[in-house]
C-alpha cells in the first residue's frame, strides 16, 4: 500500500499540522496489569481522536489532484467525521457528513464546530454509509470512505512515532472499527521490520472481525450495538480484513463492563478522559494480564471524545 520514504513523508504533513502526540508509561497501569505499559495518547491531537491522521492526508491529496474540488460526502460515528471537517477547512474542501439517528451529541457539535454540515440518516453507521454514498452521486461530490489507503497512511503516522519513541513492545493492543488503526499499526510494524504482536480488540456486541477471523473470510453481523461506538460497525473491509488476517497475532473481544472498568482505570491511573473505543486496548490488555505479565505492552488510546451524559450514566454507574 505505501513505503517507508511515504510513511515518512505522510508523517511530515501530519506533523506541518499538528505535533507528534505523546506515548508515556504510566506507573499506576503497569501495578495495575503486571506489565510496563505504554500508552499512546492519540486523545491528545486537535480532534482529540487519531483519525484526524487519516483526514488530513486524504485531504491533501484531493486538494492536489482536484484543485475545484466542490465537496466531499462521508459517514461516521464522529471521529473520521471530525477528521474530514478538520482537514477540510485547511484545504478548503466543503465536508458533508451522515450519521445515524441517536449519534453521539458532542461529536455532532464538534463537526459543526470544525465547518462540516451534519446529515442524520439510518440507525447505525452501515446505513449512515449507505446514504452517504448516495448523496456524493445524486450531489456530484466525492465520496470519502472510513477505510482507504490514504486514510491508512496517515494514520500510521502514529504507529511510526509510536514504535520509533518507546522502547522494543512485545505487543500492541489497538481497537477495530473499520480497520485503519490496526492496519496503520501493522504495516508500520512491518515496514520497521520488528516482530510486535498486533492485537486487534473488539466489542462482544459488535465482532464482525473477530468473526471472519475465525471464519477466514468477511462475515457481517445483523447488529453492533455498543456504548463503544467507535467499534459499532457491522460490515468488515474486505482489503482491511486481508491486512488484518495476515498481520494480527489475534483478535479479543471485551464487553461493556470492561471497557468501562478501563475508561475509570485510566481516569484514576492517568487523569486522562477515554472514549469507549480509547479504552478498548487496556481492557483487553487487563483481560489478558496473565498472558502479558512481565513483559512489555502498548496500548492504543485512539480518542477522548465520549459524552457526558453516557460517561455519567455507563462509566459513573458502574464506579464501586
């Protein structure tokens, strides 16, 4: 899909937009797990969510192939939506974004907020997507997907600064939604030539991956419903699936409960905010402490965007 020299000079670009975010180990996680964790804090870029990586260069690529671009159509749960708003206002691309009915508020606000003009169609993103890509053809605008190679790129960017600033991971956990944060992961792992597991993580209620993994070939679910909501899809990528089957060393799948239980882990043992999805990786990594005891994790905090009213009412709740 891409090279060293252009996963670096995607890197640049990012970077000419935002700085390198942070990947610390954090004391109180690894007492926590019995192992050194290191977190990469993708909660900590201008969206607060890595996809905004993946926006950015897809975005300058069409701002250079098509100069009078008139716009762009995508659907989203609310960060790739972010991401495109973001990116678009910097190259001066119009973004029209779908999302299902019952969204999350705050992300909705955020993309208004970043210049996108939201669409609410369907019940979950699959139909948001479907919408999507009829409006591009009945408006004569550019479809975005949530799964492209330039996406991937740019979101590999993180892996890059990742595995180049910590020291040697016997693994990576990394949460799967439509598959551009473990597919950045593995092809970086790749390209720098190291031997780090990829382990992918999924909601119980929404493991379309998990399934065709075990199936060996794309197997959708009928429903993906999830508090997690950056995990909520129901329709694997195929080219995602491909890159996931031969690069992932295995996929776990935690509930509700214990992705809550991670988003308060990090709140007591970081003070920093996760999203559902953000706190994904830790609970799978505290699901398999034994496995990984004593040796050397990362984990992927993809994004702090959850709502207030569902952190009160989903992680407050369950708080001992």
């Amino acid at each position: 899909m891409f090279d060293l020299a252009a996963l670096e000079a995607a890197a640049a670009l990012v970077h000419a937009h935002m700085p390198p975010t942070p990947q610390y180990a954090w004391p109180l996680l690894a007492a926590r797990v019995g192992c050194e964790v290191w977190v990469k804090h993708e909660n900590h870029t201008p969206t607060g969510a890595f996809k905004v990586r993946g926006g950015l260069v897809f975005m300058a690529r069409l701002a250079r192939e098509d100069p009078g671009c008139p716009g762009i159509v995508s659907a989203t749960r609310g960060n790739h939506g972010q991401s495109l708003a973001f990116a678009g206002a910097r190259f001066g691309i119009p973004v029209t974004i779908v999302v299902p009915h019952g969204n999350s508020v705050e992300k909705n606000a955020a993309m208004r907020g970043f210049g996108a003009t939201l669409v609410e169609h369907g019940r979950d993103f699959d139909e948001a997507r479907e919408h999507a890509e009829a409006l591009a053809r009945d408006r004569h605008l550019s479809f975005a997907p949530s799964f492209a190679p330039d996406l991937v790129k740019g979101v590999a960017t993180y892996a890059l600064e990742l595995f180049r600033a910590a020291p040697p991971l016997d693994a990576v956990y990394v949460p799967i939604g439509l598959g551009s944060g473990i597919c950045g992961l593995i092809m970086a792992r790749d390209l720098l030539g190291l031997t780090t597991e990829i382990v992918g993580v999924q909601s119980t209620a929404a493991n379309a991956y998990a399934l065709s993994l075990a199936a060996g070939r794309v197997v959708p679910t009928s429903r993906a419903e999830t508090r997690a909501d950056g995990m909520a899809t129901r329709i694997p990528d195929p080219q995602a699936f491909e890159i996931i089957r031969r690069g992932a060393a295995r996929i776990v799948q935690v509930t509700d409960d214990e992705v809550a239980e991670a988003i308060r882990s990090y709140w007591t043992d970081t003070h920093n905010l996760a999203e559902g999805a953000g706190a994904a990786s830790l609970a799978a990594l505290m699901q398999e402490r034994d496995r990984m005891r004593g040796k050397r994790a990362g984990v992927i905090l993809c994004g702090g965007n959850i709502d207030l009213a569902l952190f009160r009412a989903w992680v407050l709740a369950g708080a001992a």
